[in-house]
C-alpha cells in the first residue's frame, strides 16, 4: 500500500512501521470531527482509500479496497453527515507545521483545475486553467502550499465560484453553497488563506506566486506582516525607482530591454527532474524603504525590486515583483521563486497518487471534504517522507579560530 519512493532512506520495515504508526495517529487526531464511531470508521476506511495502490480513487474502487459491497458508505462521509471540512483543514494545517516547520519556509499560492462534465458539479464553468492549458469546463481550486527545507505539504484550500455562479441563488442552493460565501477573486481567496497563516502564527519568512497573485492586496498585506514576496507580473506591468541611481521607469517589459549583458546573471532556481533549473536572472532593486511598523519585525530597511528571468533556450522573459530585507541577494531571490515549483509537483503528484481529481460529489462541501482529506494523505506522506530522509543541519557561518596569545 505504501509507496516506498517516499521515504527512500529508511529500511523497508522502519518505513512500514512508520506508516502504520502515522495513520493510527491521523485517525485519532480527526476522530473529534464525526458525532458517530461508523462515521469516523468510514472516514478512515476513505483515508485509506486514498493512500492505497489504486490508481483511480473513485467512490467504487475505495468501497472494494474497503470490502464494502457498493459505493454509499464512501460517498457519504463527502455528501451526507454532519462534519466540517474547514475543522480537517485546521487539522492538517497543524499536522504540517508540526512535522515540516522552518523560520524560513515559503508559503507558496498557486491554482489548478478539475476537468468536469455538464454544469451541475459547485463551481464549473468554462474558465482557464494551467491543468489543460486552455479554457475548458473545469472547478478551479486555489491552494496554499507550506514549502521548507523539510518538505512541503498543502496547508489550505478554497473552491473559486464564478460570478455566473455566485449571481444565481438556484445553483448556489442547489450545491449546498454557504449563505455567507459571496464572490471573491483569486487574489481576494489568496489573502484569506494567507491572514488564516498569519493569525495562527505559521513560521514563513516569504511568498511566492504567479502572475494570478501578483496583483491586488497581497502586495500591502505581506509588508504590513514583515514577510518578503516573490509574485509574478505580466510585462506590462509598471515599475519606478526612488532614491536609485540610475532612476528607472517603465513597464517591466520594457526595462528588461535597457539590461546590459553584464546585468545576467546565470543561477538555478533548484533542482528539477532533469538536473538544475538553470535560468538567466537580472535584479533591478527600485527602492529601500522604512518598512511600515504593523509588527516590531518589521523594523528596518526594505527593498522594493523587479526580478527578470529569462530562459536560456528562446529568451522567453517572466517578470516578478519583489520585496525583501535591504541587503538581500538575487541568489535568495531566485531560490524563493524556484520554491514554486513545489506545488506543481505537489499538484501532479496529489492528483496522480492520491485522488486529488477524482472527486464525484457535486456540492460545495463535497468538495472540500474530498480535497481536505487528500490534503491529510498527502501531508502524512510529506511527513513520513522527513522523518524517513532527514535533511543535512542548517550550515552555520564558521568563526575564524582565536590567535593565540603571545
């Protein structure tokens, strides 16, 4: 059932035991959630499910890898009782931090599609997704990703309503949509997930994301809270320098035309698949300025800057808007950014071994109980995978040895 490639470093019978052990506590930890014991016993039997080697997680496959005659339990724990997904989420918010938790983790926005039929699932529509790479009839969940030295695991998550849906009290009623959801947009559900982090004090020193999120008032909300972002742009967006010489003004665009040779500078945004993630990298820093006294971390000069890369096999550019702490390097910068390819990978491998896709309920809150529990398979896996594959200690700057006295 478990999937050794995880946990690469443990023998097989430690990883086994581990998983074992892993799963006993996940299921004690979300047993508050259900008012019966059948219900939490099917919740775990779903769990299961999920972390098992069938390669669709369909209602039907979970019932015969739980020896059940037909579908209902499993479609149950998504369609009928009484439990909240927003509690699960809370749940394996808590799960990740306490396995994966770094001062320096990066918090990391990104969206993907599910690809559905007819108009009756919450949320479809024909919109734009990533996942297909065109407009298509999909869902379009956003989520945030927790992204350390540890792993990485999805700590929160939100269906996106179309405005077609949230003006149209049939449908909304029709899937079980909350009478307080209205619209909101993609960067308006990104900041929600980000304040939630926020409140409950998750340590992460930045975020990260694509040109989806690099608009709006993420941009204000993270300097209020002291944390450093690395958010795409699209190239008309318009940069100006202060206090900077040489000034600069202009669309993104159009300074990545006026950088010098001189100004590239070749780093790799990580490791991929393939090797190292080698790109070109140019750093305009625009501003430092006194960062705003929300948080007493906050104390101190910033800098507001633009990040270019540009791929090495067709120049094709990709424009990113930054903020960080006076003095910080493009190499961090660029390290930030690669921190996105996590949840692509995240993305791929929740949909292809956990059943992220696969969900068949129709309602609001079908769905975000299928995507909490995948969000609870995958981070015990993230976990078990640390625990299994520790990483090398943080390297510490070593002081030069004392000159003997003479």
């Amino acid at each position: 059932m478990i999937r050794m490639s995880w946990a690469r470093a443990a023998s097989v019978e430690e990883t086994l035991a581990l998983w074992a052990a892993s799963l006993r506590e996940i299921k004690q930890r979300i047993r508050p959630l259900f008012t019966q014991e059948r219900v939490a016993t099917n919740a775990g039997l779903f769990l299961e499910g999920l972390l098992g080697d069938e390669q669709r997680k369909t209602g039907w496959m979970r019932a015969e890898a739980a020896g059940d005659p037909g579908p209902w339990r499993q479609q149950a724990i998504l369609g009928r009782g009484d439990w909240d997904a927003d509690a699960l989420r809370d749940i394996v918010h808590d799960y990740v931090i306490e396995h994966l938790a770094d001062d320096d983790a990066v918090l990391v926005i990104d969206e993907t599609g599910f690809l559905k039929q007819g108009k009756a699932s919450c949320g479809v529509a024909r919109q734009y997704t990533g996942s297909a790479g065109k407009i298509t009839n999909c869902q379009i969940g956003v989520f945030a990703a927790y992204v350390s030295r540890h792993g990485h695991a999805f700590i929160d998550r939100a269906l996106y309503l179309p405005k077609e849906w949230t003006d149209d009290p049939d449908r909304l009623e029709a899937t079980y949509v909350p009478a307080d959801v209205d619209f909101a947009t993609k960067p308006k559900l990104a900041t929600r997930m980000i304040a939630r982090a926020i409140a409950a004090s998750v340590p992460f020193k930045w975020v990260a994301g694509d040109t989806v999120y690099g608009v709006g008032n993420i941009e204000q909300q993270l300097r209020r809270a002291a944390k450093g972002y690395v958010l795409g742009v699209s190239s008309a967006h318009v940069f100006r320098s202060w206090g900077k010489r040489p000034p600069v003004a202009g669309t993104a665009a159009d300074l990545a035309r006026t950088r010098r040779s001189s100004d590239w500078k070749r780093l790799s945004a990580g490791a991929g698949t393939k090797g190292p993630r080698l790109h070109d990298w140019c750093y305009l820093e625009l501003a430092d300025l006194e960062a705003e006294q929300s948080y007493s971390a906050n104390d101190g000069l910033w800098t507001r800057g633009l990040l270019i890369r540009r791929r090495i096999a067709d120049d094709d550019l990709a424009f990113f808007t930054t903020w960080c702490p006076a003095g910080t390097a493009i190499e961090t910068l660029v390290a930030v950014e690669g921190h996105r390819w996590a949840i692509e990978d995240s993305f791929e491998t929740a949909k292809n071994e956990f059943g992220l896709d696969h969900n068949e309920s129709r309602s609001w809150h079908g769905w975000h109980r299928h995507v909490s529990l995948v969000m609870l398979a995958f981070a015990m896996m993230a976990a078990i995978r640390h625990r299994a594959n520790p990483p090398p200690p943080k390297k510490t700057k070593r002081r030069p040895p004392a000159k003997a006295k003479t």
